[in-house]
C-alpha cells in the first residue's frame, strides 16, 4: 500500500513541475503525450506494486512471428 502512495505522490510531483510550463507555452500535444505516457507508466508500476501479472511484449512479438518462422523453417528442410 505504501508503494502505491509513493507512486501516486511522486506522479502528483511530477506533474506540478512539469504541466505548468506546458500550458504557459501552450503546448498541448507535449501535453498530451506527456500525460499519456505519465499515466501509462504510473499504471504499471501501480500494478507492479500489487503484484500483479504484467505481461511481457516480448511474447506478443513471439507469438506473431511464430507460424512465420514455422513456415520458413518447413520451407528450408
């Protein structure tokens, strides 16, 4: 619980220092995209603080090349 308030706190800090001078520039797609990847990140390692199943992109990327490498490897032999 405690790593979850730790993660919420230091997101709000982050986001005191950083969102302010984004509006003052009006930068709104930095803004954007600064949000999204901030609370992207804040979702994961809230969900890694409550131990849960993250999967790894790895095994997407795996899983789509799969039947293609099976399909060349039957082509070689």
């Amino acid at each position: 619980m405690w790593a979850i308030a730790g993660i919420l706190l230091v997101t709000i800090m982050i986001m005191v220092l950083e969102v302010p001078p984004l509006l003052k520039k009006r930068q709104k797609k930095e803004l954007g995209v600064f949000s999204l990847l901030l609370l992207s990140g804040s979702w994961l390692s809230i969900a890694k603080g409550l131990d849960l199943n993250i999967p790894n992109p790895f095994d997407w990327i795996a899983a789509i090349f799969k039947p293609l490498s099976d399909l060349i490897m039957t082509l070689l032999r």
